[in-house]
C-alpha cells in the first residue's frame, strides 16, 4: 500500500509540469459592468471594439524547474465587439527582470502552449503584435490594484463598493480564464498606449483576482 501511494504521488508530480498563483487585474474600454468578460466573451462589448489590459503578478510560480515568483506580465488587446467570435490583436508586456529562460517559460504558459486556461483563450488570437520587456512597478494596496509598464502604459483600478454595501461586489459563476469568481472594480486613473493600441481606462470596466493555474 504505501509502495503503490509514493508511486501515485510521484506521477502526480510528474504530471504537474507547471504552476502559478498571484493575482490578477484588468481594464478594458467598455462601461462597467464588462459584459466581455461576464458572459464568457459572448454579449456585445460597449463599443464597436473592446481594447483591454490584463495584468499578471505571479506570486509564486515554477514552470518545469524554472522559479518565475514576482515577475508581472501584461496582455494587451484589441478585439472586435463579439470577442468570442475572435480575430483579436494581442501584444506581450513583460517584466524586463525576466531571465531568458523565465521569458520562454512564461510566454509558453501565457500563449497557452503548455495547456491551462489561457489555452482556451489561445484560438481566439488572429495577430500577435510582438513582445516587449519594460520596467515594472506593481502594487496591490488593499482595494486598489496598479501598474506601470514601461513608459506609456499606467493602469489603476479600484475595486467597486456601491451604496451601503461594506464589501466589493462580486459575479460569480464566469468562464474567464483567472478566475470563475471577479471582484468588480473601476478604473481611476489608466492610459494605455503599446502595439498600435491606445485607450483610456479611466471611469471604465475593471475586474481583480487571485489567480491559481497549474499544468
């Protein structure tokens, strides 16, 4: 018995190739509430386009023996009003602290080659507008989630408590690749402008999340 459990154990770590837990945010053009992202990319953005950042921070991460912990990595996308019909433009923002190593690794995961969520979300990308490295200030503080990556992308959201509620608003139940629970936030202060893409976040849609992905 004890054989047969150290032998199950041990192909459940061979199998476990990769794994990542951090947090998650994102802004995109559309009015709060995103109807992208609670619908499972089904209902009409609020524009003609949806344009969106989401960010990454792993907290924790291996990826086949590689340690990725507390790099930030950022997609930036352009899609048109029906995302889950496809044809999105999607560029890479990433930590330029990241070894060589840790950016194959992490642009393998994120890109949805080695399987996970962002597998799902792969088939839906038509344009890859390239990868950069930029410097990376990230921060959660309590309700307010920010980035700066490089020079001319700053994105900050604030997660939504309306009326008399004490607590952030949640939707539950979404088939979104972070997570299936998004906190529901704001942005406060977000301009985006990388890859061809511009838009201002301000007043519009964010979600937060942890996040917890393995492969």
């Amino acid at each position: 018995m004890l054989i047969r459990s150290a032998y199950r154990w041990a192909l459940g770590v061979l199998k476990m190739a990769w794994k990542l837990g951090g947090t998650y945010f994102e802004n995109c053009s559309c009015e709060m509430v995103c109807p992208c992202s609670t619908s499972g990319f089904a209902a009409k953005a609020s524009y003609d386009r949806c344009s969106f950042l989401l960010v990454f921070h792993v907290d924790r991460g291996d990826i086949e023996g590689t340690d990725v912990s507390g790099l930030t990595i950022g997609l930036l996308g352009d899609s048109p009003q029906v995302m889950i019909e496809g044809k999105w433009r999607l560029g890479v923002l990433l930590d330029d602290r990241a070894s060589k190593e840790q950016q194959e690794k992490l642009v393998a995961v994120f890109s949805g080659q080695k399987a996970g969520p962002m597998a799902a979300v792969a088939p839906l990308v038509s344009e890859m507008l390239g990868l950069e490295r930029v410097p990376v200030n990230y921060a959660n503080e309590g309700r307010k989630h920010k980035v700066q990556m490089g020079r001319d992308v700053h994105v900050e959201v604030e997660d939504f408590v309306g009326g008399a509620l004490t607590a952030p608003q949640q939707v539950v139940g979404v088939a979104h690749p972070a997570n299936s629970t998004l906190t529901i936030a704001r942005g406060i202060d977000s301009h985006v402008k990388a890859f061809g893409i511009d838009y201002a976040g301000t007043g519009k849609s964010g979600f937060s999340a942890p996040f917890s992905w393995q492969g």
